[in-house]
C-alpha cells in the first residue's frame, strides 16, 4: 500500500513512514487538521528484512517506488536527508507482528499438541529468531538513532488473522519492541485503551473490511497520543 498522505500548510509537525498500519494515522492527521509529511510506502514484509542503503547522499530505500515517496516526504519538508529531519518521525516499520507469527514459519517448534510452547517463546534462541526477522528494520532505527532524530513508534493494532499464530504474534511483538526501545524509539502503546479480555482489538478499532489493520478511531488515539507527547 503506498496511498500518500500529505499536508505542508502550517509547516509539518512530524513525517509519517511505514507500511500500511500508519494508513490511518495518516487519515486521523487529516481530518483533524494536523500538518504532517509521508505516509504508506510499502506493505509490512517490505520492511523486515534488508530495505535500505546508506550512500553518499543518506539513507535510499531499495524499492523504487517506496524511494520516490520517501524523496518526495523529503522534498516537502525542504531537507536532502533523513539525517536533517527537523520534525520527530513516526515510523511502523519493523512492527508487522502477524507477518513474523506466521504459522508455517513456526511448525518446526510445536510440541505434540501442535502448540509452541511457553518455554520456547520465553528464550534466547526464540528473540534471537525474531531479531534476525525483523533486521532491516532494527538497522534502520539504529540509523536513525545515529542520526539522534526523535522516533516514535505506534505499536499495530492488535489483530491475529487465520495465518498467524497468536501465541507468536504477542510474544514476537514484546521482542521487537524491547528492541526497538533499546535502540531510543518511543513505544506508543495503546493496548490498554484498544484490547479485550482476550488482548485482541476490540471491534470499535477495527476496520471491518479486513483482518489486521486499525480503523480511523484507532488512529485517533494514536494521534491523540502523539499530541500528548508534544509532537
């Protein structure tokens, strides 16, 4: 998905990269008027393995087009690199938990009950797998920890479709943002306000006409939450 979502009167308050989960934080932006720069520039898998390039002139996505997005973000908040944001990023890559749960990725660790079991979910070999899944994205927030930009990272609603494994996709997504916390990006979590008993998304925060993404009230509260964070 690479939909642009884009305002740069009154000046922007921060750019927006991701993959389709910050589809409706960028609409939330939108309707409540809140200037911003990017969006979308590609799917959730485009972002987990290697991505990028660091060359002469800063970071380069690999993918065409998710570079001519990102250059026209650039161009529109009058910087040549993303070494010279002025404005905080907040950024979902790295953050496609259903992707890493998937199940067949999986199978070789279930027990004779067809579970993964807790032990294994709780171990170094288990992070250190999600960690090699995730490491495109973990490189590219150590980039932009180099950089020493502000990042704020809003964890994806908390949907499992069919594909996914659950039990995976929560402990997967603790792996991935201890990580990226260890590497100075701020968690917007909003687990608390968003879930059921079942830690699942509840249905108010949900798009109905698919099975992973968040609907526009969710990124309200995103949005909300960014505010409150003073970006």
């Amino acid at each position: 998905m690479t939909t642009r979502y884009s305002t740069t009167t009154p000046p922007a308050r921060f750019l927006l990269l991701g993959d389709s989960h910050a589809g409706c934080v960028g609409r939330a932006a939108r309707a409540a008027e809140l200037p911003f720069a990017g969006g979308p520039v590609g799917s959730g898998r485009d972002f987990l393995g290697p991505f990028f390039d660091i060359a002469g002139d800063g970071l380069a996505f690999r993918d065409t087009q998710a570079q001519r997005l990102f250059r026209e973000f650039l161009d529109t908040l009058e910087v040549s690199a993303l070494a010279g944001l002025p404005v905080p990023l907040v950024c979902t890559f790295g953050l496609s938990a259903h992707t890493v749960a998937t199940r067949q990725n999986w199978d070789i660790h279930r027990d004779r009950h067809g579970t993964v079991p807790d032990g294994f979910l709780r171990s170094g070999l288990f992070a250190a797998l999600v960690r090699a899944t995730v490491r495109g994205a973990l490189a590219f927030y150590e980039h932009t920890a180099e950089a020493g930009l502000r990042v704020l990272a809003p964890l994806p609603p908390q949907r499992v479709p069919g594909i996914s494994d659950a039990r995976v996709f929560f402990a997967a997504q603790d792996v991935i943002g201890a990580e990226l916390a260890a590497r100075g990006v701020e968690i917007v979590d909003l687990r608390a306000r968003v879930t059921d008993g079942s830690r699942r998304q509840r249905p108010a925060f949900c798009r109905t006409d698919d099975t992973i993404h968040g609907n526009l009230a969710f990124g309200r509260l995103v949005v909300a939450e960014l505010l409150d964070r003073g970006v």
